[in-house]
C-alpha cells in the first residue's frame, strides 16, 4: 500500500492537534464559499481577545478586513499584514461621540487566548473553485496554506506544490489576502515561504530549538514543529514577517530559521548587558550574502517592543554603506512603525540625540563621533547597532603619533565617551579575526554563528570558486609580492607614519600596474574569459574590481576600444571627486548617475552586464545573478571575504561564483580564511577551481564514458549539424533500450553534476572535454524531458537542444532531435504518428509514443474512469511486455500505434450515441460490467446515462462530494434512479461500486485538488 497524499494530510493533521490545534473538517463547516474567512470563529475570536470593547467595534474591524481595499493581490496583503501586526484602527460613534479604538486580531501577548485551527479540504470560490489541503487558522483568518503532494508519486514534488500555490494566487487570490506565509511540502522536503517569494526562495525550518547540529536534512515533522509551536509562530506572525517596499516593488520576506533564533538570542543578551550595564551585547556572525541586514530590522522591530521604546543608533564606516543599510531599513519602515532618520553631519547627529527621551532609528558613519569628545545621551537604553563591527578603525586605545606626540584617540573610546550608558552589538559577515582583541572589547562574544557551511547547505547561499588568470598578465612577481606586503601593513592595524608610508608605496606601484601594455593584456583576457565562458552563465553579470578609479577608468576605455559594441554592456561605477579630470566627469557620471546605474545592473534583462567598480558596490549591494567577479586589486581579511561574497547570492539553478584573480590574492583568501569555522576551512578553505570544481568535472565526465560505453559518438565532434543531431539520437536511443533502465537514471544523475561542475571550469576544460560534456547535456536533457509526463513539448525540446549547443559549443545551425516543423504536434494526426514510427531510432521512437500516451491517458483520469483504466492497462501491458523481452521494437511501436487509434475512436465515440463527453463517461461505467447488454439494451443505457447526468447536476451543491451527508444523498438518487431499471443485474452488484466511484470522480472534476 503507498503512502498516498490524503494518508500524508492525515500525518499533518495529527502532528497539529499534537501541537494543540483544533481540527475541523473544510466540508463541515456552514459558510458562505465566497469568503475564506472562517467568519463565525473570526467574530467570536476578537470579541474574546478584545472583550473591554464594544460589539460595534468588532462589527467595524470585520468590515475593513472584508473590505480591504482595492489594488493588487500584493498590495491587500501589506494592508492585512500592517492590521494583523498592529491592529485594526476602528471609528464608531457612542453617546453622539466618535470614537477610536484598535481591535487586536492576534494577542501577541497572551498566546493560549488565540484560537488556532488547522482545517482541510477549505473550499473557496473566486474566479474559479479551488480547494486547497490544509490551512492554518488563528482567529479565523487563514493564515498559511499549506499544499501538499504525494510521497509516493514520482512524477510529483514539492515543486508541484509551489506550482499550485501560484495558481491558486491567481484562481483565489482572496484566500491569500490574509496569508502570512505559505508551506509546501511532499515528507521529504518541507519549505516555507511568502506570497512574493520565487521557489528557490521558499526555505526549510531546520531545527526547534536554535541548534545548526545535523540540520543537513530536516524532516517535516522538524520543520512543522520548528515553525508552528504557538510561541513561536505568533513570534514569527508579529516580529518576522515583513514587506520591504520602495517605489518600484513591494516584497514580502519571511525570516529563515537561523535568523529567527539569532534574533532571539540577541535581544536576550542585550538586556543582559543593559542589566550588567556593561554595554557589551555581542557579536553576530551570520555570512555574507545569508540576510544580516534584515536580521537587523528583525532585531530593531522585536527590541522596540521588549525595551519599551529605545533607540537605535545604526553605524557604518562609509557613506556607500550608510546609505545602503539606510534604504534596507526605510524600505521596512512600516514593519518598524518609525521612520529611518539619516544624519547629515554631526550638528544634525546632535540635534537627533540630545534631550531624546524615547524611539528613534538613526543612521550615522563613524566619522562624525570622531569631530568631538561630547556626550550626546547618558540614557541607558540607547543601541548601537554596529554594522562589520571588526573593522581596525573601532579601537578603544589611544596611539600616540611618534613625529608629532600627538595623542590620538580610538574611534570605539570616542563612540563611548559620547553615548556612555549605551549597549553595543556588532553585526558581521565574516568573522573577528584572531589578532583583533579590540571587537571583543568592545562588543562582547558571539551572540551565533552562523557559518559559510551551514548557509550554503541550508540554500541561502552559493559556495564560492577561485581561478588564477595573473599569469596571462606576464606581471613581475617581485612587484605582486611587494604589494601584497605593503597591503599586509595596512591590514595589520600599522601605526599612522607607516600607514601613510604604505600609501606611498603603492601609488608608485599603481603606476607599472597601469602601463598600457598591462591594461590591455588585461583587458583581452577578461573579454576572452567572458564571451567565450561566462557570458551565457545565468543573465551573463560580471563585475571588475579596479586596482584605482584612475585604473577602472583605463579599463573602461581599453574595454570599449576593443569592443565598441559594448558600449551599454560595461559601466564604470565609482566615487567622484572635485579634483577629477575633466574627462573622468562624464565616464563616472553623478550621484543619481550610479543610482540609475544600480538599477540596470538589478535588472537581469537590461543590456549593463559589466560592471567596472573600486570600492563601491563591494558591500552591501546585492545582485543575485552576478556569477563572476574579474579582481585586479589586492584586498585582506574582511575586506576580501565581503567583496567575493557579491557572488554568492542565491539565484536559480546557480552552482555557484566563479573569482578570477589578475592580481595574486590566493595567500589573502588562505590567510583569511583562517578565522572561519574548523568546517568552513575543511569545505570550503581550497576554492581554486583547478583543484575543485575541475577534479569533479574530470571525474563525472569519466563516469559518463563509462555509462555510455559500447556507443559510438565520435560524430558529434564533425562540424555537420545534421551529424551532431544524429549522433545525439541516437545517443538517446541507447539509453532508451529496456536493458539500459539503470544506467540511464545514473546518466542523468551524473550527467547533471557534469553540467554544474563544468559551469564553473569551463575556461581550464579542454576542448574535447567541453563538447563531450556537450553531447552528454543533449542526452541528459532530452531524456528528462521525453521522460517526465507533461513537462515539455517535442518542439520544445528541440528549442532548447539548440540553445544548449549554442552557448557550449558555438553550434549556429538548427539540430532537429524530432522533426517538428510540419505541422503541431497531434496524437490523432495520422502523418505525425506515422513519421513518429518510421523513427530509425527505435526505443526513442517509443519513448515519444509512450510520452504521448501518457500524457492522453492523464486527460482522461478525472474524466473517465472506465476509459482511463482500460487504456492505462494497456500501455502497461504493452511496455511490460516490451521490457520483458517478450515482443519486439517493431511489434511495441505497432501495438502503441494501435493504443492511440483506440484512444482517437474513443474521442469521438459519444458522437454516435448522442452523449457528450460527461454523459460518456457516465454511460462507460454502467455498460462496463460484462454482458450487460444481455440485460439491459442500449436504449435504456443511454436514457438511464440522461436521467443520471441531469439528477447529479440538479443536486449538486458546493463542497457536497466531500460531505458525508450530501455523498450519502448522492449514492441514494443514484440506487434509487438506477433500480427504475432494474440496475444493477442480478449477481452484478459489484457494477453499482463502478458507477458511484465514477460519480465522486465527476464531483471533483469543478475542484483541482
């Protein structure tokens, strides 16, 4: 017995009431289908939570939730989710005076007051009639969907799942006005994610109590006890759900788990500190590219409330920065119920803290602290929010300068001396180096660490892969060393003369780095590197990093001498300055020239794929497209680390980001990743492609000749497109043997890491290499989609066949794998199932046979079940028959062909007797039993179909197929208009069975499940 999707609902369900949910059942509950409020508990639910106030305010609350507004989908939801964090503000008049007053939809504070109901099968209608698996009710409002699928089922996944959520967005978009979240989930892969969210944002909950041990795979009941606790969902409904909305989109984001525990962990150390009144609230290390800055807004949202109203003062080091996290956080201002104020200068700093008493989200960079000594608050529940706190600049020591004995004094001691009374936490990506006993200092321990492995495994990252191309250059070595030297004395926190002495230093260095004949071997490298390897990688973004703005400008140039083509391809972006050239202004443009700038290289459709930079767009600027990062600039410690993180972002089918370094950097990732993780150095501390992603390129390309073997391909390297096409037939026809079912499924498996392995090595493979993994990727995915029912078209997969040759090997011409171009595709086209069977390649021929079967057959599984039963039997028989040897390619083809004259006859079969396609199928069931006819002529079959069809009909009422009530009611018109005729004859009651099963089948036809 398989474990099928209503038996998965049921372990669902179970798993809730353990947690203390009601159960109800969808069908049982008496309510109007057009709202998917559960209204009754909705009303007496806020009359319980908000019990000192009048029934005419809940009257009014109801009336704005139902009548939400109008605009999109997007836009009634940020409304809901402002009314259920917050409250619904209400006006009514008492005593001829208006009144106002919030009604609470959730106490937040009290969470056993909540009613919490899980509840399946709920039916809405809309612009359709959908139900969906299971809902989570809190209060009556629907607040998570969660879709199911079938464990059991091969052909569906959680994939599926997310397919279905979005239609149902379309077909019932009500329903998600008043989502908080949504789940999808078939056992072995549960996720959770928000309205806006695209699939590979959708996440796993991987653990109940905060704990990164073995969370590599989560099981559902993991992620279901893990979110829905009533603690902890509630906590997720008020503090870790949020939109982020500027003018041009509003996104909704739902916390992942390791930020959601973090936060927690954060706010409890912060009260700490403020208890001990030692100021130090931690450190949080959480990855580049694994959300910190929305773990601030989270952190800030939860803390306002526990703190009852402090202030929050946000400090980077740079304006970029600054301006950066400022625009996270005012995008997020209705979540924080504040406004984000930016400080212009340390008068407008003063003028914002001095004499505040309460609230406040500043932002700040360090500098302004170091212009005086004053104190600008003693009060105690002021945060600082410091952002990459382990940078050398936060020091609490003095330094003397030798030249002069002037004292200088550490910008953390003058941060101190200035808010006295404040707790400090530091947030950062990459962690406090071992030398830097300052951060500590200051801030305290880690609060959790949330390292490179456990991000990249939990998919909220990419891993990160290195190529050294410094060689194609021709660069002294002696002067690589030398600036990397002088680039150690800065990283190491230099004294001032010896800093400005390493400055020196480098200028002259700048000057060889910059010669013509440097910038252009540099140049026709990057361009061969990209037009020939990583153009076609994703959306083809790429950035540049610039030794100096007067070097990206030299590029820049040499760039579009070699390629003027390129002109809105390549961008310089960099910080301007008065004392530029004249001829920089317009190459480097203004300041709403870089903003215009940000938002073509967020567009993964505009033309700006390059992006030449210096310092900007290093940190904090997120692009989840951007693969590859050319570095000709030498960079240490955290600098580095959040520099290549720009590639590591999340994005489709993403392998990961591919570093290429022209200027020596691989002694600087080694050394920095010396202050990762014991795991993160083991997975991850050797990125170089040469010893990584290659080695496995190697060894699956080596896997795939071996599943192959015995076939003949060396065709595919002719330089004839008819050939190619051939050969990769052919090669499909190979795998398609009977005999061949175990290596094919290795083939695709293996064929697949071959493909992502070679996404990231492809400028060091061979040649031969690359076309070979071509030919595999052909068969590869051509065999997944001939394979999987209802995926993709043949004209389909001819189109992306040639598109995989184009961008891998440089094929132009057109490869035909299944001639396509007469006409559609028909299934009861004579001419095309016959140029379907004169296919040389025999087992691909009845692949695509099989392929066209099926996904017929499926048409006919809510329809008809008589039908469906017997051509699926067939097929069967047929290719059992086939796999076993007992019949030949010829005779399966032959017996295939003939299942689909079958299936064409049956098309047009209610024709002859008058029936349309619903009364058929009901007229299928009663004649099935055999020998009916000597029962019962054909005549009263055919009334007897009539009668049924229009007594169904005119009984029909919504939800009544799932209602044991109205099934019982059903069953009874259908015995008792059957027995008119004396059906089902004596010693054929089992007929009976066959025509109520057919019936129920029907009754879903209207709902997809």
């Amino acid at each position: 017995m398989s474990f099928a999707e209503d038996n998965y609902e049921d372990a669902i369900i179970e798993l809730f009431q353990d947690l203390g949910y009601e159960h109800w059942y969808g069908p049982d509950v008496e309510r109007d289908y057009r709202s998917p409020l559960f209204e009754e508990d909705l009303r007496s639910s806020l009359s319980y939570i908000n019990r000192d106030l009048p029934r005419i305010a809940i009257t009014e609350a109801i009336n704005k939730l139902k009548d939400i507004g109008i605009g999109s989908l997007v836009d009634k939801n940020s409304r809901f989710t402002y009314f259920l964090q917050n409250g619904v503000s209400v006006n009514y008049y008492e005593d001829d005076e208006e009144k106002n007053l919030i009604v609470k939809l959730i106490d937040f504070e009290n969470v056993e007051n909540n009613f919490f109901k899980v509840i399946n099968q709920w039916t809405v209608i809309e612009h359709e009639e959908k139900r969906s698996d299971v809902i989570i009710f809190v209060n009556g409002l629907p607040l998570v969907v969660i879709e199911l699928k079938s464990p059991s089922r091969e052909e569906t996944d959680s994939s599926e799942a997310y397919t279905q959520l979005k239609n149902y967005m379309d077909k019932i978009p009500s329903l998600f006005t008043y989502n908080c979240f949504c789940v999808m989930s078939d056992l072995t892969t549960s996720k959770a994610g928000t309205i806006t969210a695209n699939e590979d944002r959708f996440m796993e909950w991987k653990t109940t109590d905060g704990s990164y041990e073995s969370t590599q795979f989560a099981d559902y009941d993991t992620f279901f006890n893990g979110i829905f606790e009533k603690n902890r969902f509630i906590d997720v409904i008020e503090n870790f759900n949020l939109f982020s909305k500027d003018e041009k989109e509003n996104v909704k984001i739902l916390s992942a788990y390791h930020q959601f525990y973090a936060v927690n962990k954060a706010i409890n150390t912060t009260c700490e500190a403020i208890n001990r009144g030692d100021g130090k609230g931690g450190v949080f290390w959480h990855t580049q590219g694994s959300g910190k800055s929305l773990s601030m807004v989270f952190y800030t949202k939860k803390l306002q409330k526990v703190l009852n109203s402090p202030t929050f003062v946000i400090i980077t080091d740079r304006n970029d920065l600054d301006d950066q996290l400022f625009l996270q956080f005012s995008k997020c201002s209705d979540f924080l119920r504040q406004t984000p104020v930016q400080a212009n200068n340390r008068q407008h700093l003063v003028k914002l803290l001095k004499d505040r008493k309460a609230n406040g989200i500043f932002f700040t960079t360090m500098q302004k602290f170091e212009e005086s000594d004053e104190s600008l608050s003693d009060r105690n529940n002021i945060i600082v929010i410091s952002d990459e706190a382990h940078r050398s600049q936060y020091g609490l020591e003095e330094k003397v300068d030798l030249k002069t004995g002037k004292v200088s004094v550490g910008t953390a001691r003058k941060i101190r001396d200035n808010l006295p009374n404040a707790t400090f936490i530091g947030f950062t990506g990459t962690p406090i180096s071992k030398r830097d006993k300052s951060t500590i200092e200051v801030f305290g321990n880690y609060i959790d660490v949330y390292d490179m492995t456990q991000s990249v495994e939990d998919g909220a990252t990419r891993p990160i892969y290195y190529q050294s191309r410094a060689i194609h250059l021709e660069l002294d070595e002696s002067l690589l060393k030398q600036i990397d030297g002088e680039y150690d004395k800065l990283a190491d926190e230099a004294e001032p003369y010896a800093i400005e002495k390493s400055k020196h230093e480098l200028s002259k260095m700048e000057e060889l780095l910059a010669a013509p004949e440097t910038i252009e071997s540099l140049c026709n490298d990057i361009i061969n590197h990209y037009e020939n390897d990583r153009q076609y990688i994703l959306t083809g973004k790429a950035m540049i990093v610039a030794y100096s703005r007067k070097i990206a400008i030299e590029i820049y140039k040499k760039i579009l001498e070699l390629r003027p083509n390129w002109e809105n391809k390549v961008n310089i972006v960099a910080s301007s300055s008065n004392k530029d050239p004249e001829d920089w202004h317009d190459i480097i443009g203004t300041k709403s020239d870089k903003i215009e700038l940000a938002n073509k290289f967020k567009d993964n459709e505009d033309d700006f794929k390059i992006a030449i930079v210096v310092d900007m767009w290093l940190t904090g600027f997120d692009i989840p497209s951007l693969a590859t990062m050319y570095i000709f600039k030498p960079m240490k410690d955290h600098t580095l680390m959040q520099a290549i993180a720009r590639v590591n972002r999340v994005y489709g089918d993403k392998e990961g980001g591919l570093i290429v370094d022209y200027i020596g950097i691989s002694g600087a990732l080694r050394k920095a990743m010396n202050d990762y993780t014991s795991r993160d150095k083991e997975n991850y501390g050797e990125m170089d492609i040469a010893k990584t992603a290659y080695p496995t390129f190697k060894e699956k390309l080596e896997i795939c000749q071996n599943l192959i073997h015995g076939f003949d391909y060396k065709d595919f390297f002719d330089e004839s497109n008819s050939k190619r096409a051939k050969t990769i037939k052919y090669g499909i026809n190979f795998f398609l043997k009977p005999s061949k079912k175990e290596n094919k499924d290795a083939f695709v498996k293996q064929a697949l890491a071959l493909k992502q392995s070679l996404s990231l090595c492809r400028s060091i493979a061979e040649e031969h290499e690359r076309f070979e993994a071509a030919f595999f990727e052909a068969i590869r995915t051509s065999l997944t989609r001939i394979n999987k029912p209802g995926q993709k078209s043949l004209k389909e997969i001819n189109e992306t066949i040639n598109n995989l040759l184009k961008t891998t090997i440089k094929s132009e011409g057109i490869v035909n794998i299944i001639d396509t171009s007469q006409k559609e595709i028909d299934l009861f086209d004579d001419d095309f199932l016959d140029r379907i069977s004169q296919i040389p390649e025999k087992n691909l021929a009845i692949e695509l046979l099989k392929k066209l079967l099926n996904d017929k057959i499926s048409g006919y599984k809510g329809r008809n079940i008589v039908k469906s039963e017997i051509f699926s039997e067939m097929l069967k028989t047929t290719m059992n028959r086939y796999i076993n040897g007992l019949i030949e390619t010829e005779e399966v083809i032959k017996e295939l062909l003939d299942i689909a004259e079958e299936i064409k006859k049956a098309k047009d079969a209610g024709k002859d007797l008058g029936l349309n396609n619903e009364e058929l199928a009901f007229y299928d069931a009663l004649a099935k039993p055999e020998n009916i006819h000597d029962f019962i002529d054909n005549e009263d079959l055919i009334k007897m179909t009539h009668e049924l069809t229009d007594a169904l009909n005119k009984n029909r009422t919504i939800d009544w197929q799932k209602k044991n009530s109205a099934r019982a009611k059903m069953r009874m018109i259908v015995k008792r208009l059957l027995k008119k005729y004396d059906y089902p004859p004596k010693d054929h009651e089992y007929a009976l069975d066959i025509v109520i099963a057919q019936c129920e089948q029907w009754a879903d036809l209207e709902i997809e499940l």
